[in-house]
C-alpha cells in the first residue's frame, strides 16, 4: 500500500532518511516532498555512496517528475559514476524544464571541461553567469578552463572578477598566485596581495601568497615578515611555518629554520618532507648524526623520499664513510635517476675510494643530466688529468666550454692542459680568452699549474689586462 508522508521544509533532515530507510525496510512507499528528497540524496551522497543516491533520485522522480533539481542530482551523480552520456541526457531533460536553472549549465560546463572541450565548456559557464545570483565560483570556473587552455592571462581576469565579488575565496587567492608564477609575474603578484591586503588585513591567505611572490624573488626577508604574518592571524598555518623555514634556510639561518619546522608538528603530523628539510639543516650545521637521525625519519615515513636517501649518503661521506655512502647515494638513484646532484656525489664517492673507471662512468651521467655544472666539468677532466689522460681532459673541457661559454675558469683551465700537451701557442690564445672573460680569475691558473708562475710568457699576457 502506499503511505501519504509529507514533510514541510522545517522536517528534521535525519528523521528524512530515517522514515526513508524505514520504507525500504518495509518495502512499503510513502510520500516525500522534494525538500525532504533532497535531504536524503545528499546523506548518501556524503556517506560516499552514489549508488544509493541514485535509487533515491529515481524513486524521487517517479513521485516529482517535473522536478528539473532531481534531474541535475542525478545528472551529478551519473558523471561521479562515469556515465557522462546519461549524465548528458538528464541535463537535457532539466533544461527543457527549466532552461533559467544555471546549475544546469555549470554541471554542463564542468563535464566539458573534464572532456578537455573547452569552447563548450565556456559557452556553458557563460550562460550559466547570466542565471546566477552569485557568480564567484562560475568565474572561477571559467578562469580553471583557462588554465587548461593555458590562458593565463584570461585565468587572471577571471580570478580577479570573482575575487571582487567574494574577497573570501581562498581558491580564487592561491589559483592567481598560480597563475602570477606559471607566467613569472611575481611582481604584478606583490601588488596584487598589497593591495588585496590594504583592503582586508586579516585574509592570512593573501599574506601568505604575498610572501610566497617575495620568496620567490629572493627578498627573504620580506617573505619571512609576511608569513609571520599569516601565522599571526591564523595560528595553526602549518604550510606558512614550513615555506617561513625555507626562507630561513636561504639566509644560512639554519638553527632558527628548525625551530620553526618543528614547529609544524604542533598543528599537522610530521611527515616526510618536514624531516628531510630538518635533516639538511642539521647538515648545513655539519651535525651529521643529528641530520642522519631525521633523514632516516623521512625515509621510514616515506620510502621514495629519494632526498633523503641521499642526505643519509652525504652524512656518511662527510665522515669519510665513503663506501657506505655510495649504499644511500644508489638508493637515492632508484628514486631519480636523473638527478645530476646524485650523480655528482657518486663520481666523488667512488674517486676517493680508487674506484676511477665508476668515477668516470658516474660524471658522464653528471654532465649528461646539467651540462651547465661547471665544478662538474673541472672535478671530472680532474680525474682524467690525473690519469694520464691529457688529451682526454682536454677534450673535456673543450666540451665544457661549448656548454658554459661564459665560465673563466674553464678557460684557465683549458690553459694548463694545453701547456701540459706542449700546445703553446693554443694555450696562449684561451688564455688571451679567459683574460677578457674575467681577469681576476687569473689565480685559478697557477694553482692548478703553480710553475706557470715562472713562465715570462704568461706572466707579460697576465700582466697585460691586470694593471
């Protein structure tokens, strides 16, 4: 039999799902009034269960079939479900409905823009802008299909014009500081948060993005005031205590870097990153345990912190551990195996342990990964001098030139190996060369080859370009 339930729009929203789940025990049916459908679509919608919500939809049309609301519900849940086609046609069926509902065209909007069909995805939020009430989060909408187009610059527009409607909108802040920094504008961001900030002091958000622009331009200072300030108006801002030791860490405050990332601990449980970045302080300080110590933290909590395998390595080789040191330099490898750093450590690892052909084989990955590490270079035709290989070295760092034409001591480095060949009169021309590229540099010459000091030839080209 059939049960006639109404409830008003004051009806309690549990007893709603109460007398719901009742009817479906019984396998009874009552009546519901949209309001209280609605109630119960979104219990189960909350509780993660779409398939539940669904039955509720189409029990709830069968009772309101002219209801374009239930039609843009299931519409939701249809796309949370992967069935875009259906979730098509239900918004179809609301827009001949209720073609003035623009919830209609921003669930149309958001399922073309997860299709990457960006021209449609616009012309849905367009619509929908001239329905809404409010319209903050259709244009933010609408700046997030920018993105994806990358259309910064529309992004921006977008995100402005929905900040001037809601100032409160924390992801219209951080999406234009996004933006600001994917075009490398961090001026125009510093004035935007300034400005931002004159009208409303107290949005820690907008300081906190504010100092993240400073950051970024290096005025630590700067950055550091600005997320004191974050943290004064919201206590508990763990990110702004871990990007405020960051900043610490560019002025060598290390000590002070972590007090402030323990000071994370007290508002978000530790994590790995937040070890790691005290590890490497602890290191700066050459207190290698104590480092060691919370690199290891890092690693147990996360397994692929590929950082801190390494920062472990180079605790060990700093206390001359160097074939344990090469363990956690392999492990870090695993991880990333593109990373020249790594690669740098273990040539230096495996050349002080006598190892030289792994040495060798290890700056190749170096300088295949940054060409641009000019100590790289000059460590590994190093190595090769040091070998014998003199026309190898040479070689080397002729290629090292190519890459960094504009590093002087590569060139006075050139200058030792061709006088080490006995090629005179190229050694004089790179280091006519090197003189012009930076004089002062002239030094790095003879401590690579101090009997050049005694070399009239060179002494009068030195002499030259330094008075």
């Amino acid at each position: 039999m059939e049960e006639e339930f109404e409830f008003d729009f004051n009806e309690d929203a549990q007893h709603s799902v109460e007398r719901y789940e009742e009817m479906i025990r019984n396998e009874d049916q009552y009546f519901f009034d949209a309001q209280a459908f609605e109630y119960i679509i979104d219990n189960y919608i909350e509780k993660n269960d779409p398939v539940k919500a669904l039955q509720v939809v189409d029990y709830a049309l069968s009772q309101h079939p002219f209801a374009a609301v239930f039609l843009i519900k299931q519409a939701q849940l249809l796309l949370f479900t992967n069935q875009v086609e259906k979730a098509f046609a239900s918004l179809e069926k609301a827009e001949m409905l209720e073609p003035s509902e623009a919830d209609i065209y921003v669930l149309r909007g958001n399922i073309f823009h997860s299709l990457d069909r960006h021209d449609e995805a616009l012309e849905n939020f367009e619509k929908a802008l001239a329905l809404a009430e409010t319209t903050d989060e259709i244009l933010l909408q609408i700046a997030y299909v920018y993105q994806n187009m990358h259309d910064y610059e529309s992004a921006i527009v977008y995100i402005k014009r929905s900040l001037e409607q809601n100032m409160e909108n924390k992801d219209g802040l951080y999406e234009l500081a996004f933006c600001y920094d994917i075009l490398d504008k961090q001026e125009e961001s510093i004035q935007f948060y300034q400005e931002y900030i004159d009208s409303d002091p107290y949005s820690y958000a907008a300081w906190y993005n504010l100092a993240n622009s400073y950051h970024k331009m290096d005025l630590f200072e700067k950055a550091i005031d600005a997320y004191d300030y974050a943290i004064l108006i919201k206590e508990n801002f763990a990110s702004a205590y871990f990007n405020k030791g960051n900043a610490l860490v560019q002025l060598d405050k290390f000590e002070e870097a972590i007090n402030v990332y323990k000071q994370t601990f007290e508002y978000e449980p530790p994590n790995a990153d937040t070890y790691c970045a005290i590890g490497e302080c602890y290191e700066k300080l050459e207190q290698m345990g104590e480092a060691r110590s919370y690199y290891k933290k890092s690693v147990k909590m996360d397994s692929k912190m590929a950082d801190a395998w390494f920062g472990i390595g180079v605790t060990l080789n700093f206390e001359e551990r160097y074939f344990e040191s090469i363990h956690f330099y392999k492990k870090a490898l695993e991880l990333d195996d593109e990373n020249a750093d790594f690669w740098f450590a273990m040539a230096d690892a495996h050349y002080k342990l006598g190892q030289i052909d792994e040495s060798i084989e290890a700056y190749d990955k170096v300088l295949e990964f940054n060409p641009l590490d000019v100590e790289a270079w000059l460590d590994f035709s190093t190595v090769l001098y040091e070998q014998g290989k003199l026309l190898e070295a040479s070689e080397t760092m002729a290629e090292a030139i190519k890459n960094n034409p504009d590093a002087a001591e590569l060139y006075y480095r050139m200058v030792a190996y061709l006088f080490a060949l006995g090629q005179t009169n190229e050694a004089v021309a790179y280091l006519e060369t090197a003189l012009v590229t930076d004089p002062d540099k002239h030094y790095i010459l003879f401590e690579y080859l101090p009997q050049l000091q005694n070399n009239g030839l060179i002494i009068d080209i030195i002499n030259k370009y330094i008075r």
